[in-house]
C-alpha cells in the first residue's frame, strides 16, 4: 500500500498578502456605497455558507460521512452503490472531481487499489483515512476468536492475500466508533468553523453504533455456536465473524481481483458438506455463478437475498445506509443460520 503525502496546505502568496496589507493600511481609502457593500457581504455569507466538498473513495464510507456532516458537506462517492472497489478503474471524470475536492476520504489498507491511489496522490487535495489506528485482521487466517474466516485450504500456495491487511472494517459496528471518528477529525481540519456540529453529530453517531452492537448480540445469542457457519463470495466478514463469533468461509480471498484455484473450490465443497453448512450467500457486489456452483456441488441451496458486502444498496433497496445495510445483514445471516 502506498503512503501518501498529507496534501498541499492553505496559505496566503506573497502576492495576496501584500494586496491585503494595501487594504488594511491605505490612507485614502474611499467610502464603499452601502449598496455595494451589501452585495459584498452577501458575497461572502454565500462563499461561507458553501458546504466542503468531499470525495470519498467508496458508498459506504460516503455514508459516514454524510451522517457526521450534515449540511455542512457535499459528499461525492467515486465507487457507488453497488460496484466493487477492489477492481474499480478510475474514470477521467473521477480525476476532475478528486482536482475539485477539498477533502478526500479513503477506506485505507490496500482496498481502493494503486490506480485509485495514485489519482488522489496526484491531486494534492488533502487525504485522511478512515482506518487509521485501527489494528487490522489479516487475511486468509484464523483470528483471535478461535474460530476459521477465510479459505478451506492454505493460501501461500495458492498465491492468494494470506497475510494481507483485511480492509473490511465496517463489518464491526464498534471499530466504526474509531472510523467515524476520523472522518469527524478530517472534516474539523478542512472546516473547522463547523467543529461544534461535527462533533454533535459524530458524538450521536456513535450512540448509534453502540446501539447497533447491542442489537446484533441479541441477534446472533439466539444461534447454537455450531450453526454459526456461513458460505460468501469473499473474505468481506471476518470482522464481523470476530465480533459475533460466526465462522465465514469463502473461495476468495479479501480481495475480489484474486482467482480461487480448483482445488480451494474442491476443498470448500468438502467443508460444506462435512460440517453441513446451511448458510450460503451471493454478495451484492459480485458476479453469484461461483457461488452457485459451489452450492450446488456441494448439495445446498444458495439464500434467495444477498448480502450487501462492500457497497450500499441504490436509495430504494434495504441497505442505503451504513446501519440500514447491517441491520439487513445481520438479519438476513440469522434467518439462514437458524
């Protein structure tokens, strides 16, 4: 992954400094005409009032930060609902509005890819990631719950991410106490005149977080441990795995470029079979024939709704919001779980 400059700071030029001297200290200045001075001082209220203009690399962290923005901000998304930021390919288009932009938010942790990188690096608008301070899970192995998320077979190899950072933090409503956080943080710095309401907001927000996690406790403690197994298209849940001790197994790794070799497939199938998993989704984000391949070698049926995994669903599905599309989530894993 690469580092990235924190972007280019505001400063006033030598040029514009010496004009505003000139204003301030001139001894002949004439007196503006009360007309015209209105007009200058509604000018400035409507640049003030002007909301920050923020990309965000992906719908989901997009969410976030219109949840602690508010009016404040105007949120464009490069990867919108429903499409998968790992194999995005960045658009002329996009490079317009990242030039545009005061502010850039990433995901962070290898999920946007060097193409994406590269186009926010060559924009000089200042960059924050949303994942900072957050100790990541890696992918491909058994984390600390004891239990597997990731492949039925050994990743090295396969050539695979075993041993990438797992960017999936959203998957765990308590980690997204942190990364709210820092959009809250990036947002102040851009605009802090609005501090007061970014922390309002960023404080309530994460009241709804707690609440979430409380509510998916409750949830998954009505499912026998040994039913807590799940089949998806990629690693995209183990931090969810983690938090609510629920196995997830998947032909691909965390990242949807990586190919699954015929042997994982053979090796999934067998799992499926021999601990009976009876929970197997499609994802939102992802073409569902592997998927349903496997389910049907293996002799189970694929779930008629998927799961939404990297991406919101469109305004009018289940998962327009970061909390709609976990709500949605978790009900969805418990039904089939059950």
């Amino acid at each position: 992954m690469h580092r990235h400059s924190p972007g280019r700071r505001l400063t006033l030029t030598g040029a514009v400094a010496g004009l505003l001297l000139l204003a301030g200290c001139g001894e002949r200045q004439t007196a503006q005409p009360a007309a015209s001075a209105a007009a200058s001082g509604a000018s400035a209220a409507a640049v003030t009032a002007q909301p920050l203009r923020v990309i965000s690399s992906f719908s989901i962290l997009g969410d976030v930060a219109r949840q602690i923005g508010g009016e404040q901000v105007q949120v464009t998304d490069i990867v919108g609902p429903g499409q998968d930021g790992h194999v995005y390919q960045v658009t002329p288009a996009d490079i317009r509005r990242l030039r545009e932009a005061q502010l850039v938010l990433m995901n962070g942790l290898g999920y946007e890819g060097a193409a994406l990188e590269r186009a926010v690096r060559d924009s000089q608008v200042p960059l924050a990631l949303a994942s900072a301070g957050i100790e990541p899970l890696k992918g491909g192995h058994a984390h600390d719950d004891g239990h597997d998320h990731g492949h039925a077979h050994d990743d090295k190899a396969d050539g695979h991410d075993a041993g990438a950072p797992d960017p999936h933090i959203w998957q765990n409503p308590v980690l997204m106490q942190t990364y709210a956080a820092n959009v809250a943080q990036a947002l102040i710095q851009a605009d802090p005149a609005h501090r007061e309401a970014y922390e309002q907001r960023l404080a309530a927000y994460q009241q709804i977080l707690r609440e979430l996690d409380s509510w998916a406790e409750t949830q998954f403690a009505g499912i026998p441990q040994a039913q807590r197994k799940v089949v998806t298209g990629h690693d995209a849940f183990a931090y969810l795995g983690q938090r609510y001790q629920v196995s997830f197994l998947a032909p691909q790794g965390v990242s949807t470029d990586s190919q699954p070799s015929a042997r994982t497939v053979a090796a999934l199938i067998a799992q499926i079979r021999k601990e009976q998993v009876k929970a197997v989704f499609v994802e939102n984000i992802k073409d569902p024939r592997l998927v349903e391949q496997i389910s049907r070698e293996a002799g189970v049926t694929v779930q008629e709704q998927p799961l939404y995994s990297d991406a919101l669903s469109p305004v009018d599905g289940p998962a327009n919001s970061y909390v709609s599309l976990m709500r949605y989530n978790v009900t969805q894993l418990v039904q089939a779980m059950r």
